[in-house]
C-alpha cells in the first residue's frame, strides 16, 4: 500500500473539527474505521502517514471526499 506525506497542523485540524462536526470523537471514528484510537490519533496529529485506502475509508464515514478532508480542496481537471 502506498502511504502519504505526514499531515500538516492545518490539516490535523481540519480533520478533527470534520470529526467532531458529525459528533464523533478519535476513538468513535477509529472503531468505525477498523483501527485503534491511539494509533488514528498519531495518524491524524502527523506522527504516522495514512494509506490511500484510510485515507478513502476516513472521509467515507465523515460524508466527504479524501481531497477535502485531507487535502482541503477538490481535485479539480478541465
């Protein structure tokens, strides 16, 4: 699987404010996900890289596109 750069701060908070907006919390999306709090927690703040897919599977569950969640724009092509 191929893994991603680690997060920016902005990005980390632009995916908690996403998680709390649907009332979850770290370790509610984490179980949704399949993972474990601690380990979406270093994923989310930036000490470990998300793969492509949870990347895919986060942003399924929050009701939004990996390019918004993650990245803070939709990809865009002419």
């Amino acid at each position: 699987m191929q893994a991603y750069t680690y997060l920016l701060e902005e990005d980390s908070r632009r995916i908690k404010a996403a998680i709390v907006s649907k009332g979850l919390n770290i370790k509610m999306l984490a179980e949704k996900a399949g993972s474990t709090r601690a380990t979406l927690s270093n994923k989310i703040n930036g000490k470990t890289e998300f793969t492509r897919s949870e990347m895919e599977t986060i942003a399924k569950i929050l009701n939004t596109s990996p390019q918004t969640l993650f990245f803070g724009h939709e990809l865009r092509f002419a």
